[in-house]
C-alpha cells in the first residue's frame, strides 16, 4: 500500500450548495475510516451495485485503510462533510493510470443528499489537485452491455474521445478535465455527471480492486 503523506493543503473548505446547505470539502485522513464507512453504511443497495458493480455489504478494513491512507499525488481522496454537525456526505477521488496524463475517477455520494450539488462541489476541487498533479484526462468505467447509458453520455457528451475496452472487459469512457477557469457544469466533465443521474456510473469498486489484481502502486 502506498504510504499516506501529509495532502498539499489541510485547509477545509466550505462550500455553499444551489439550496443554500453549506458543506465543508477537504483531503482525507487516515483517521477519517469511521466517517467513509458511516457514508457507505448510507448507500442503499441499488447506489451500492451501481457504484461498486457488485452487491458489498460492508466495507473491510483493508478497503477503509486504502480509501484513507493515501499518497496525495497518485492517489487524491476528497470528502463533504454537513457543516456543523459533521455528518459525512461523500467522497470523490482520482487514482492515476499506467498513463500518468490519466487518472481514474470515483465519486460517491450518500443517497438522502443526492442532486443537491455535493457531487459537483467534490468533483471540482477534486479537478484542481489534479491539473497541480499533471493529471489531463479522467477515466470512468461503464457495465458492459449497459448501452443505453453509453449512448446516453455520447449524447451529452459529442466529441469526447471513444469508448474503450478495460483490462477488467467493461467499457472505460476517457474525459478530458475542464480547462481552467471553465465552469464544471458546462464541461464533459460535467455533461458526465448528469449523464450518471440517468444511470451511467462513475465507478469506485474498480478504483478498489486495483491494489488487488495489479498491487498497490499508488492505492
């Protein structure tokens, strides 16, 4: 497992969504493993299946040491937590490819909070550690066969680059990250998003399975 290093910046930062609900987005700790399983614990069963293409039940503690315990450079973990009352919402990280221009993306959301913009405020600050990183192009991983939501981000999505075979035999769709200063929203970055709502995945289960199947370079 890579080593967990201190992130380029503690600072948390407090975002304010479209509803008004003010939340607080920073790096994660180690000593974060309570509140990333208290999150999953609030995924019902179908956003468990859907985001980790599977039917997990729980959370090992080898999977909270990975999610917890990262480099900060190869390996990016941000959570939200409810200001104030500190209950976790989510977390979104990148991990980085055999291409360091690439990076794999994971974002996770609890189901009560859904479409309320936490997504959006993770996946943002999430970008910008990434251009710091020389990441370019995020990878999402879609269930093979899943054809209406390919055709789905394809329509949201013109001009993004081709779908293509993961080692894991699903479809891994490749998005460039918005340019700076560009809103996320009206990226493809942010076309992706939308596109998840109507049932394409952005996927955490394969971000997991790395350091099983091919080790833990980077997480």
């Amino acid at each position: 497992m890579a080593t967990a290093s201190q992130p380029p910046s503690t600072e948390p930062a407090t975002v304010e969504l479209p509803d008004g609900a003010r939340i607080v987005v920073r790096p994660v700790r180690p000593g974060d493993k309570s509140a990333i399983a208290e999150a999953f614990e609030r995924l019902g069963p179908e956003s468990r299946y859907r985001r980790f293409f599977a039917p997990l039940e729980r959370l090992t503690s080898r999977d909270l040491a990975y999610l917890t315990e990262v480099d900060h450079h190869d390996h990016e973990a941000l959570v939200a937590f409810v200001e104030g009352s500190g209950e976790p919402l989510g977390a979104a990280r990148f991990v980085r490819s055999a291409d360091p221009a690439e990076a794999e993306v994971a974002v996770a959301v609890v189901d009560h909070w859904h479409q309320r913009g936490v997504a959006t405020a993770l996946l943002e600050r999430l970008v910008e550690r990434a251009r710091e990183e020389g990441i370019e192009r995020f990878l999402a991983l879609v269930l093979d066969g899943n054809r209406d939501a390919l055709e789905l981000f394809e329509h949201l999505a013109p001009g993004s680059h081709p779908a293509r075979r993961s080692a894991s035999g699903n479809l891994e769709l490749v998005i460039d990250l918005p340019a700076p200063g560009e809103r996320l929203g009206g990226s493809r970055l942010g076309r992706l998003l939308r596109a998840a709502a109507g049932g394409l995945v952005i996927n955490p289960w394969r971000v997991i399975s790395r350091r099983i199947s091919v080790g833990t370079r980077a997480g």
